[in-house]
C-alpha cells in the first residue's frame, strides 16, 4: 500500500509539473494565411493609465496584408506605434496607416520597436492574467486574441 500511496504521489507531481510548464508556453492563432505568435502584454506600474502589447505575425500569403486596427477589452484607445532613435532620443510615434505584414514575411511587435498601446486603461493588468482584444488586417479581417500578461518589465518575446 505505500509504494501505491508513493506512486500516485509521484504521478500527481508530474503532472502538476506538466500542466505548469504547458501554461507558460507560447500560443499561436492561425487567421487565413496569418499566424500570430503569442500575443503578450506586461504588468502596468499601478499608476499607470497605459499597457502595451506585442506579438509576432507571420503571413504565409504571397499577398502583403496590414494591421490597420487593434481594440482591447481592456482600454478606451487603442493605437499601433513604432519607437526610433532620433538623435540620442528615443520618440514613440503613432501608425495611423498601419503596419504591413509583407507576403512570405514575419513581423516582430516587441519592446523598445513596433507594438500595441492601450490607452485609458479601464483596469490594471497583472502578471498571470490574460484579455481580450482584437486585431483588424485589411484583407484578412478581423480576428480575437488573448494577451498573457508578463510581470513589470518582463520579456516573453522569446516565447514567439
């Protein structure tokens, strides 16, 4: 009866150790010719009334398609910038147009580069949580993700 007791023992641990491991990996939404690799976003300072998002999108198209939209359950305003060095500063800047997603090609959506921001926060995201939202490509139309949300300062973008 002990060696039983040991084995189940061990058995629940391993798969406590699965599923642990299984909820950390990335995911991935295939959209058409669109896959999008593990949509992420980070713990906001709790003051803060922004978060960001990131992602990488591949387009197995031999078409190019666009990211013209992106809405979050989570925020009023949701706009797609890029970050560039001008000079010795660092300016963020809005894409109003969008962002291609040539044929054949992958995007990377990641910090300190392209990304999502989520303005008019309407609560605080927080490590482990996930939401909503969803992204709008001119051609392929619109499709819902779910963002994991990463402690502050965190980087899973080698999950994508």
């Amino acid at each position: 009866m002990k060696l039983y007791n040991q084995i189940v023992l061990a058995s629940a641990l391993a798969l406590a150790c699965v599923m642990t491991i299984a909820s950390g990996q990335a995911h991935e939404i295939t959209f058409g010719n669109l896959v999008i690799h593990h949509p992420w976003s980070r713990q906001s300072p709790m003051a803060a009334d922004v978060a960001v998002g990131f992602m990488t999108i591949t387009n197995n198209s031999k078409e190019d398609d666009r990211l013209v939209k992106v809405t979050s359950e989570i925020s009023t305003t949701v706009q797609i910038h890029d970050m560039k060095m001008v000079g010795d500063v660092m300016k963020m800047e809005e894409l109003p147009d969008g962002v291609i997603i040539p044929a054949g090609a992958t995007v990377k959506l990641k910090p300190r580069a392209l990304h999502i921001m989520f303005m008019g926060l309407k609560r605080q995201v927080v490590e482990g949580e996930e939401f909503s939202g969803s992204l709008t490509f001119e051609k392929a139309g619109t499709v819902t993700v779910d963002y994991e949300v990463a402690a502050p300062g965190g980087d899973m973008s080698d999950m994508e």
